[in-house]
C-alpha cells in the first residue's frame, strides 16, 4: 500500500540520509515541470546513488550516475512511500517548479534454465 505524505522541513535530512542508505538498486527518472517551460525530463531511468538534504546550503540533491539534480531552497517535500521504499519524491521550489522523481526496482530477471 502506498501513502503520500508531505515532510515537515525539520524531517528532511534525517529522512533523505535513511533513505538514500535503504534505497538498494533503484533507478531514477527526474522530471521538472513548470508554467515558464512546461515539462522536461531531465533523467530517465538511471541508477539512484543517493539523495541528501543540507540545510547550510538549503539544497536538496538527487545524485544519480553521471548526474546530480539540484533543487535549491525547496518549499515543499511530498514522498510517496510503498512500505519502507521510497517509490517518488515531488519538490516544489520557491520559483514554484515541481521537481518529480519516480523510483523503480530494476527487472529480475529469472534463472537461466539448468543445462543452457
């Protein structure tokens, strides 16, 4: 069962620090939209290596391979937790951009067939 849940600003380092450690395998794909530039994707399915909060510099930061997605002074945290696993992330930024990131487990494959 999923829930969306709005995190208060005093939750988000400590929530994204637990979350990047238990987010295993996860690929990312980041998209921003907005009234200035409609929709734009700017990651597609890439492996997730991390996500933190620094409250210094007030910036949130999805880092995946080959890519960090910045999101200077965010105004609002919405997750969408499945259980313990974080399944996408909306940040709403004081320019009023959505920032949506949706997170998926890679495909397991099954074993190759004994003898092949």
């Amino acid at each position: 069962m999923t829930t969306l849940t709005q995190l208060a600003r005093d939750r988000w380092h400590a929530f994204f620090d637990a979350t990047s450690r238990a987010s295993g395998a996860q690929s990312a794909t980041v998209e921003v939209a907005g009234l200035p530039l409609g929709s734009q994707i700017e990651a597609d399915r890439l492996p997730l290596v991390g996500i933190t909060y620094e409250p210094k510099d007030d910036t949130l930061t999805l880092i995946m391979e080959g890519l960090e997605h910045r999101i200077t002074h965010p105004q609002a945290v919405h997750v969408e937790l499945d259980g313990p696993m974080l399944r996408s992330l909306e940040v709403i930024d004081r320019d009023g951009l959505h920032h949506i990131a949706q997170f998926t487990q890679p495909l397991e494959l099954p074993a190759p067939a004994a003898g092949h």
